[in-house]
C-alpha cells in the first residue's frame, strides 16, 4: 500500500519540531527573572512536542525528542539523561491514546496532558530520591507543574489558531470516517 503522505511532509513536520523544539529550549533557559524567588520555568519543550504529536504523530519520531531532551538536560543542568527519558516515556503513553484524545476534545486533551505532567514530576521525585541526591522543594516542582499546563494552553493557542497547525486527514480517524459518510 502507497502512502498517503510523501516522505518530504514528514520530514518537513519534523523540521517544525526540531525548530520550535529548540525555541522552546531556549526559552526554558532564559532567565526571566534574577531573583531566586522567581517562579520555575514551564516545560516548554514537553508543550510543543505533545501539541504536535497530538496533531501530527508521524512527524515526531522518538530519536528525536530523545535528542532535544538530552538538550535540554545537558544545557539545563539537571541531571543528563532523567529529563530526556521522562520526556520520551510520557510521549510515548501520549502516542499510544492519540487517537482517542483527538476524537474527544480540548478539555479531553487538556485534562490528559495534565496528568502526564503530574506524573512526569512524579516520576522525577521518586527517581531523585530513590538515587539520593537532593530533591527541589516540592512547592516549586508543584509550581512548575501547573505552569506547564498553562503553557500548553497558550501553545495549543498559538499553534492551532496563529500558526493554524491541524492533524493531518490521515491521522484523525474523525475525518476519514466523515469521509467514508
């Protein structure tokens, strides 16, 4: 069977991640304020790449979110690897119920993105505890939590309604059953 998508468009959505991917990197590391009471950066890289595995699946290979997440932990300090593998687990669950998270809705997608990000920091905690080394107070890993699901808000905002970023008509199983109507 042929396919439906040429390679190139693949690759091109690829090109997408890897480029909003590492602004979103960017962005995490920017320091927006100098005060050590400032709140904890999102997790803009886990917004992006969930906004566009949701929408795209086929255009986020493993590899590559492997690679921006160890980007991520090498130019972010934290220890190398644990961020990456974070990432690439809870991408992979998000993958594996794509299909029924797009035919249900936002507050269906919202609802499931948070609770992965409550079991990303989760996750982290019983890690870092479990290798002994010092865990950040959970008040801030609580804080960073939610302002990640802020921020997928306002990068589902600005991906689906500016940059009008939509699944592909192979990809949502709502449209090819319209279509077969």
């Amino acid at each position: 069977m042929a396919e439906r998508v040429p390679r190139y468009h693949r690759w091109a959505n690829a090109l997408v991640l890897l480029g909003f991917g590492w602004l979103a990197i960017l962005l995490q590391l920017a320091p927006l304020s100098g005060l050590a009471s400032a709140p904890p950066s999102p997790d803009l890289l886990f917004c992006v790449a969930a906004f566009l595995l949701l929408r795209r699946p086929a255009s986020t290979p493993a590899f590559l979110i492997v690679i921006l997440g160890l980007l991520r932990d090498l130019l972010g300090g934290g220890p190398a690897g644990l961020g990456a593998l974070v990432l690439l687990a809870a991408l992979e669950v998000l993958r594996l119920y794509a299909d029924l998270i797009r035919r249900r809705g936002f507050f269906v997608e919202l609802a499931a993105i948070a609770t992965l990000v409550l079991m990303m920091s989760a996750f982290q905690v019983v890690v870092l505890a479990l290798a002994l080394t010092p865990i950040p107070p959970l008040d801030r890993i609580a804080m960073g939590a939610l302002m990640t699901i802020l921020a997928y808000i306002g990068v589902a905002i600005l991906f689906r309604w500016v940059l009008r970023i939509r699944p592909a008509p192979e990809d949502n199983g709502m449209l090819i059953g319209r279509a077969r109507r």
